[in-house]
C-alpha cells in the first residue's frame, strides 16, 4: 500500500549535490527538441507522446517533453490549450489515452515524493473546517505514513513552511478568514513542506494581489537557486520572460519549448494563439486579470 | 420535551412518572431501543461529518432509498425457501446489497456519461425506490410468510428492535467510529483536497470506499429505528449544525457525534410514549431543534453572532467617522469654544458636511454623548470634551496616514483614497499605526498630516 519511492536512485542523489545553478540568461541555448526518442533519463521530468482526450474530444496531442533541471518553466498557451491537462496528465488526475510520464527516469507512481503539487486555487472548498497549520501539515501526511497521529515534529516542520511564505501569522486562523492572495500561499507553504525535486503549479498567480505574486515568484526562484525544477501554469504573457527562464508554448500540441529567450519571440506566439492572439484578447487578457485582483 | 409535555397532558394517559422512567430507561426494552437509537445517532454524526465535508450528503439520501428493493427482494427470497421471511440479518443484507448498487450507478452514471451528478442521483434515487414499492406490492400479495412489518422499514419503528437489533447497531457503530478515528488524517486529507491526496499516493479510491462502506453500514442498521426516508437525516443534520459552532474538524466531528447521540435518545423516548408516531419523524424534528438552535446561536457562525459582529463593527465605524468628521470642521471651519477651548458644533453643520440623514446622525450623537465623547447643548450644538477631542484627532490622524499610505505605496489615485481608506482604517490595530509612521516618516502622536484631498 505504500508508495514511498526510492530517492536512492543513483539520479536523483546526483541532482542532490550542490552544484551551483548557472542563472538563466547563461543557460546554454537549447533548441525546441525534435521528435524522436531520444529522450535523457534523468530529466526530471520527461513525457513520451502523450495523448489525452476528455470524451473523445482530444485535449493534448503528442506531447513529448524533456525538462531541464534548475529551471522555472513556465506553460503558456490560450485558454482551453489543456495547460492544466498537462499536469493533471503527468500527475496521474486525467487518464491519457497514450503515452508514458517519467520523472528522474522512473515512472511517476514509484517517484511520488519527489514531486509536488500546488492546485488551482478554486479547485477546493476553502469553507473547510481547518486551519492554515493544519492544511500545510497535509504536504507531510505521506511521511507521517498510515493511522500514524500528527506529531508536534510535523507541525513545527509546517510552522517553518508557512514562516517561509510569511504566514506564519496566520497559522491558526481557519482558510475561510484567509485573502485569496493569503490561500495561495498556504498551498505554496503546503507543497514546500515537501521538500520535492520538482513542483507543479496550476495558475499559482490567478487572483492574488500584487504583493504575493511577488512573494510567490520569489519563492519560486530560491527553489530554482536550490536547484529544483518549478513548472508553471501561466497566463500573464507579459511576466514570463521576467519570471522565467524557460516556457512551454502549448496549443494542444506543444508549438516551442526553450529558454525563454530563444522560444519567447512573437513567431511562436502567433503559432501558439493562432492570431488569436488580437487587442481585443490581449485586453480581455488584462482585464481578468485585473478582475482577478 | 416541551412539546413531549403538552402532548401528554392532552392525552392525558401518561403520567408524569411514566415519562420520567422512559427518559431515564428504567424500563428493560426502552433501553434498549433507547440506547441503540442513540448509538446510532453518534455513528451517523461522525460518519456524516465526513460525508457532508465530502460533498455526499445527497449520494447518501439515493444510498437509502436504494435498500428498499434489497429488503422486499431478500424477504422473497427468505419466504420462498421457507422462513417467515423476516430475518433481519437477511432483510439488511439484501439492503446493504441494492443500496451499494444504488450507489455505484451513481458512480457509473457520472463516470460515463455527460450527465452531471444530481441528475444521476435523482434517477437512481427514484428508480430504485419505485422498484422498490413494485416488489412490496407482490410481497404484499405472496401467501408464503407473514409481510406484516415489512413496511416498518420504511418509515422506521423503534418498538420493533430488539436486544440483538441492539447489539448490531453498537457493533456497527463501534466499528464506524473507530475507523473514523483510525484514520482522521486520511480522511481529512481525502474530504479537503481528493486530488492533491491522490497525487500524494494515498488510494483515494480505497478511502473513499471505506467512507462510502461506514455510510452504508450505518444508514442500514438505521433503516429498522428511523425508517429509510429520514436515516439520511441522522448522517446530514447532526453533522450541519455542529459546523455552525466550530472551525475545527475534530471538535466539529465530536459535537457531531454528540447532537446525533442526544437527537437519538431524545427522540426514541418521545416515540416510545407515543404508540403510533414513528420514532424516526420524531428524532428529525428533535434534530432539527438541534439544528435550528445552532443556525442561530452557533458560536462561530451563527446568525446572532454574526449579526452581533457585524452591529459591532457598523457602531464603530459610524462614531469613528463621527470623531473625524468633528474633527475635519475643527480643523476648517470658524467655531465657537466654550471658555475650556472645547468646540462648539452645530448639528446642521455636521448634517451637512457627510450624507447623514437627521435621524442616523441624532442616533450616533446619542450614542457619543452616552460614551461621553460629546455633551449635547441646546439649540442643536454639540460640544466635544476632551476625550472626545483626543479621539477625534487620533481618528483624523489614523485616516489620513492611511490615505498617505494608500497613495504612496499601493499606487492608488487620490481621488479615489478615500472610499478604501474608509474600509480598511477602522480596524487598524496600533501596531499598524506605528508600522504606518515608520513607513510615512510621520512624527508620532500628536501631528495629524495635512489630509491628501480636498475634504
């Protein structure tokens, strides 16, 4: 019953050492990989042809993917591009209709603890009846194991998490009472608690006033510095060659994956949006996201 | 017990005695029947805490009415080889059998096909149950057993049970509740967020089963004393109040399980005063009590408390904007002072200078001069004592070093400070004030900053 994967791998120990991160604008330039199989076996993430389909209608055709380590990734593409099926996919929430996910070389069931997960925000009751210490403790049930009571040694490890994203404040008050900007970073604290290898965020920056957008991305960098992997749904385009080092332009298929400052060109994006990609939208796109604030 | 006392005295049948040794189980089968109903009713507050957090209240009310064809089909079968047919182990387990098929075409309906889940509840639900009917009518017509009582499983019948009934229930319900307790985190995790606990590698499928497995356990032993159109009653009320009370999860489960339990003893020793009202109407209206009592006085969500709160905050915000409203006239206008130096106001001055209507400023005045911040004077003047100076100056200052802020680090125009300012400034705690003076480089107390905009 227990799934605890093995972070003895050879590859995972050698993406533990501390070995220094080049920063993003010297990361050597990589082209958007070709298709073929020649996939490396320890990226951290890497998705052979995936496919899936939410009542026979395809929502993500082919993708085949090998992500770098020590980046923040950003996945940009139009509304209903299946930017959050993606993730859902690799984290085993969707079925694909085809495909293999592997993460550090193995697949994703038996590497589970090297990978965490933040959620949409609106995709949990925040009415719930628990306070913000309990929800971020949850990142640490898995270790807790089975019928195991939470100890006093968990909870302080999430009152460290919550410190980390400045709300430790906050760790007492029910999730309810909490700002939206406030719920987001109790789920960042949630993941962190983790100590994952490599992070998936769906829409980490939906909603959130301008002040923890700051905190968040922050927070996202020091994970990249420390060398994890930090994949992340986004929809701001104009934020990401800022934020990011590397972006995945999906459109049901994936268009361009790169360095940001390679992929990110106004070529690729016209391909992504398929000139969708007029005033009006950029407008609409700011307008939610002023909505959002 | 109010309404159990009027009741008796109309009928005038039962003795006051009488009452007191059934409340208080002197009798052998009232304990009984008691005691089960209450165990039961403990085992459906926590198992329908879950429930509820889990979103499937409604799925447990189809789970229900699913056992009714289970029952009629299992009494066939029974009578057709020869028993009376009315074994209970038997009739239970022909409805632990169609309710969890109840259930799974729920599952199946939603999985499948586009239809979204109350639809494929209100189908399943009204299909099974009207299947249900259909066998009790041939049961009815069948010349093998006895079908007399059969019907009880519908709208329940507490007399009916017996020491081993009893017994079922507590075994059931033991196990409920341990497993509940067994697993807290599990099923906390699972209720909040089912698919971060699946990407966690919990086998969110398993929990939910079990959790699905404890409500059919109960709502199945329940279906004898309650009846199966009001068991669902005893998994979502008890449960429903108690979140009115509390923020926590376990305290919520216990003071779930509490209301359930004292919903059961309460309403089985109602019904077993009176011959012919089925127990499980009454423990619903006795929950209901229960469940009305917290929508209005539960502590944390209640309608008065939340009423109370907001009363509060509405009165000090309105004598706050009082205090700073005197103060801007101070500060701009001639005003007489009485030989002390306190300022004398005119009422329609302060009428004019906010859109207060007369009578909600009268009110507000009433309520200063009451907290001594201001003496009323004849001839609609007010006069502000020195309390109410020093107040109405920190008011003042507060507002604008909020405005201040607002402006300089939130990148808000000025012109539309004020509104948000007015929000936000009545809660400010002092070390909020004093982180504003730091930011602003304000000199403390007792400068009160020019204000950003024309008054």
């Amino acid at each position: 019953m227990m799934q605890s994967p093995s972070p003895t791998s050879s590859t995972v120990a050698d993406s533990d050492s501390d070995k220094p991160v080049a920063p993003a604008h010297a990361a050597p330039v990589e082209t958007t990989p070709a298709t073929g199989d020649e996939h490396s076996f320890d990226a951290p993430l890497s998705i052979h042809d995936m496919t899936v389909a939410y009542h026979r209608k395809p929502v993500l055709w082919d993708v085949d993917l090998d992500l770098p380590e020590g980046r923040l990734i950003a996945i940009v593409g139009p509304n209903g591009a299946g930017k959050s099926t993606l993730i859902k996919a690799v984290l085993d929430l969707v079925p694909m209709v085809s495909g293999r996910v592997l993460v550090y070389g193995k697949p994703y069931r038996r590497q589970r603890a090297l990978v965490g997960y933040v959620p949409q925000r609106e995709s949990v009751d925040w009415d719930f009846p628990v306070s913000a210490l309990d929800v971020v403790t949850m990142g640490s049930y898995r270790k807790i194991g089975w019928l195991r009571p939470v100890t006093r040694k968990w909870r302080d490890l999430a009152m460290e998490s919550l410190h980390r994203v400045g709300m430790a404040d906050y760790a007492h008050r029910q999730i309810s009472q909490l700002s939206g900007g406030q719920q987001q970073r109790v789920f960042l604290a949630r993941a962190l608690v983790q100590q994952a290898r490599i992070y998936f965020m769906d829409e980490p920056f939906a909603g959130v006033d301008a002040a923890t957008e700051k905190m968040i991305i922050r927070t996202l960098q020091d994970l990249r510095n420390q060398g994890q992997t930090v994949v992340v749904v986004h929809h701001d385009l104009q934020t990401v060659p800022e934020y990011f080092d590397h972006v995945i332009l999906l459109n049901m298929r994936v268009v361009a994956h790169g360095p940001v400052k390679s992929v990110f060109t106004a070529e690729n994006l016209q391909k992504t949006y398929g000139g969708r990609l007029t005033l009006l939208d950029e407008a609409a796109e700011a307008l939610r996201r002023a909505g959002g604030k | 017990m109010i309404l159990s006392h009027l009741l008796f005295s109309s009928l005038g049948q039962i003795t006051t005695d009488l009452l007191l040794r059934v409340l208080f189980l002197d009798d052998y089968n009232t304990r009984v029947v008691v005691l089960g109903v209450m165990v039961l009713g403990l085992a459906g507050g926590v198992v329908g805490g879950y429930m509820l957090l889990r979103k499937h209240a409604l799925l447990g009310d189809a789970l229900s009415h699913s056992t009714l064809p289970g029952i009629a089909a299992a009494f066939m079968v029974m009578a057709s080889f020869g028993g009376s047919g009315k074994s209970l182990p038997g009739l239970l387990l022909g409805a632990t059998i169609t309710g969890s098929a109840g259930v799974g075409c729920v599952m199946l309906i939603r999985r499948y096909t586009r239809l979204k889940e109350d639809a494929a509840l209100g189908i399943v639900l009204s299909v099974f149950f009207g299947f249900g009917i259909v066998l009790m009518g041939f049961v009815q017509r069948m010349k093998a057993g006895s079908a007399a009582g059969i019907e009880t499983f519908i709208y329940g019948k507490t007399a009916a049970m017996l020491a081993s009934d009893a017994q079922l229930i507590a075994l059931v319900a033991l196990i409920c509740v341990g497993l509940c307790a067994l697993l807290y985190k599990e099923l906390k995790i699972l209720s909040f967020d089912p698919a971060y606990t699946a990407t966690q590698g919990w086998p969110v499928l398993l929990l939910d089963g079990l959790m699905m497995a404890m409500v059919i356990g109960v709502t199945v032993v329940g279906l004898q004393a309650v009846g199966l159109i009001l068991v669902i009653a005893m998994l979502i009320i008890p449960a429903a109040s108690a979140r009115f009370w509390t923020h926590r999860l376990g305290r919520m489960l216990v003071l779930s399980a509490v209301i359930g339990a004292l919903s059961g003893w309460m309403g089985a020793s109602i019904s077993a005063l009176l011959p012919r009202m089925p127990a499980g109407a009454i423990i619903v209206m006795v929950a209901a009590g229960a469940f009305v009592i917290s929508l209005f006085f539960g502590q944390q969500r209640g309608v008065v408390a939340r009423w109370v709160r907001y009363v509060q905050l509405q009165r000090q915000v309105g004598l706050q904007n009082l205090l700073r409203t005197c103060f801007e006239l101070v500060e701009t206008r001639q005003l007489q002072h009485d030989e002390d130096g306190h300022p004398r106001i005119p009422f329609n001055m302060l009428l004019e200078a906010k859109s207060w209507s007369p009578r909600y400023l009268r009110r507000l005045l009433k309520r200063a001069d009451h907290d001594e911040l201001l003496n009323t004077l004849p001839q609609a003047v007010i006069e502000l004592t020195d309390t109410g100076m020093v107040e109405a100056r920190r008011q003042a200052r507060e507002h604008r070093l909020w405005e201040l802020y607002l402006i300089t680090h939130a990148d808000i125009a000025a012109s539309h400070v004020d509104r948000g300012a007015d929000m936000i400034e009545h809660v400010l705690g002092t070390e909020m004030v004093l982180q504003l003076e730091k930011l602003l480089e304000q000199q403390s107390h007792p400068v009160v900053p020019a204000t950003p905009h024309r008054i």
